[in-house]
C-alpha cells in the first residue's frame, strides 16, 4: 500500500479567522491565550455516547494539546442520549450548529478515540476542508483510501452550511462520511491533507462497532437521487431535543431523538 495525500499541502490561511472573545484565559470549556492574539477560533465537536474512558482520556491530552498552539478555541461534547443506534452524522449536525450560532468560523469534526501525535497538526481551518487524521497507528500510519474524511476534519463553518452538513440517515456504523465526501464533490469542494508525519494519530481502543448494513444501500440511493442531501441534514433537525450546558472541560450538547424506537 502506498500513501497517498489528496491535494497538495497547503499552509493554513492567515486570514482573520477569529470571533470576539469576551475574556482571555480559561472560557466555558476551551481557551483563550493570555499572551498573544489568537489567529484562529475553532470549534472541537466531539460526537459521543456511551465511551467514558475514552473520554476521561481524551479531554486533558485535548486540552494540553490545544493549549500550547495559541488557538482560541472550545471542545462542544455532543452525547445522544436516547438508546437509538448511534448517529454520528447527526450528532455532528447538532454540534456544529450551536458553535455556528456561537460564531465560531471554523469547527473541526473529532471522533473521541483519537489523539493527535504532532504538535505541527494545526488545529485550525485551511481554505479547503482538510482531512486531518489521514495518519493513524490502527491502519499502520496508511490512510486507508483516499475519499476518507472520518475521524477528525476541520472544515470551515461556511462549507458546513453549504454542504447542508451530514446525511442524518446513517444509523449505526459507517458510511455517514463517505456520503459526506459526496456531498463536498458535488459542491466541487476539495479536500487536502498535510503530509502524513504532522497527521499522525494514535486511535484508543474500543469494541469494534457493528457495522449499518443498509449503509450502502443509502449511499447508493443518496448519489442517485442527490435532491435528497438539499433536505437532509443541517436543515433537517426538528426531531430532536437538544439541551446545552457549560461545564469546565466542554459545552455539553445533549441530544435526545423525538421518536425513540
Ligand atoms: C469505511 C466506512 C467509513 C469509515 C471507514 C474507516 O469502510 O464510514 O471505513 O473506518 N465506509 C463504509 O462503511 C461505507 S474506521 O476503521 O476508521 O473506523 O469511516
């Protein structure tokens, strides 16, 4: 297998990237450097149910690593609540939304069971959406194929938008970021990565999740018909109930689906 990088490496836009921030120093789940400007607001949305130890990891490594790359930014903790099967993409949709209304310019989509290894692993927003973790000790450090864009990707909040964000579709394992890949193309959105020795991730350890296996079956139907991506997705979040708190580490985003089967 050889590795392989879609697009070339971009260095970040230093574009003005950043939102008001009322105060400097520690804020409702993220940070905002005391000694500098910040040229980057982000937003880290972590989609979770259910992966407590993961998460008791994830969070001070999260904000170490953040800390000490000058960023103005604040991790939003979206859990689905109900017992329906787990649906990243929606989860994704709800996060991304509240830090959009929080104005964030940029979110970076992040599944909890990684750790990125590199400090030069920006996190911030390129002009292109960037697949960040195309490097990840599970897969030998190769990126698996190239339309990959799960496990964490930074994407700016107005591509997001643009896009109509994930399919809410997808149910259980696999598939929603494949879709999400489709509907970039067809919005002729590249994506890019940096090279792989600033992409490197180590993945925490989980029981294998059962794969959806209608997943193909709905990307086949969604690249068919692709009117069906204008009505679903960040457009298409009325049945849920979404509460949202300030806790020290994160914003926690609670979600509970309307109709739960
Ligand atoms: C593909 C899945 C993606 C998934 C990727 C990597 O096969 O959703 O594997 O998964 N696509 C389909 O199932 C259609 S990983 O092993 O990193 O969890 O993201």
């Amino acid at each position: 297998m050889h590795l392989k990088y879609v697009g070339a490496y971009q260095k970040p836009e230093v574009y003005k990237q950043i939102i008001n921030f009322p105060k400097r120093g520690i804020l409702h789940g993220g940070f905002v450097p005391k000694h500098c400007n910040p040229m980057f607001s982000v937003a880290i949305v972590v989609n979770y149910r259910d992966r407590q130890k993961q998460l008791d990891v994830f969070l001070p490594y999260m904000h170490n690593f953040l800390r000490k790359q000058n960023l103005h930014y604040r991790i939003y903790l979206v859990e689905q609540q109900d017992k329906s099967p787990f649906n990243r993409g929606m989860l994704l949709n709800i996060g991304a939304k509240v830090a959009i209304e929080d104005k964030f310019p940029c979110v970076i989509l992040h599944d909890v069971d990684l750790l990125p290894l590199d400090a030069a692993n920006l996190y911030a927003c390129t002009a292109s959406p960037r697949h960040m973790s195309a490097s990840i000790d599970k897969f030998r450090f190769l990126l698996p194929y190239d339309y990959l864009t799960g496990g964490v990707l930074a994407i700016k909040s107005e591509d997001f938008v643009a896009i109509n964000g994930f399919s809410n579709k997808f149910v259980g394992w696999g598939g929603e970021d494949d879709n999400f890949f489709f509907r970039l193309k067809m919005h002729k959105i590249k994506i890019v990565r940096f090279p792989h020795h600033m992409s490197r991730y180590t993945m925490l350890w989980h029981k294998p999740e059962r794969p959806n296996s209608a997943r193909f079956f709905t990307l086949r139907e969604n690249r068919q018909y692709s009117a069906i991506n204008a009505e679903d997705g960040l457009n298409a979040l009325q049945d849920v109930r979404v509460r949202v708190s300030n806790t020290p580490l994160y914003k926690h985003v609670k979600v509970q689906q309307r109709c739960d089967t």
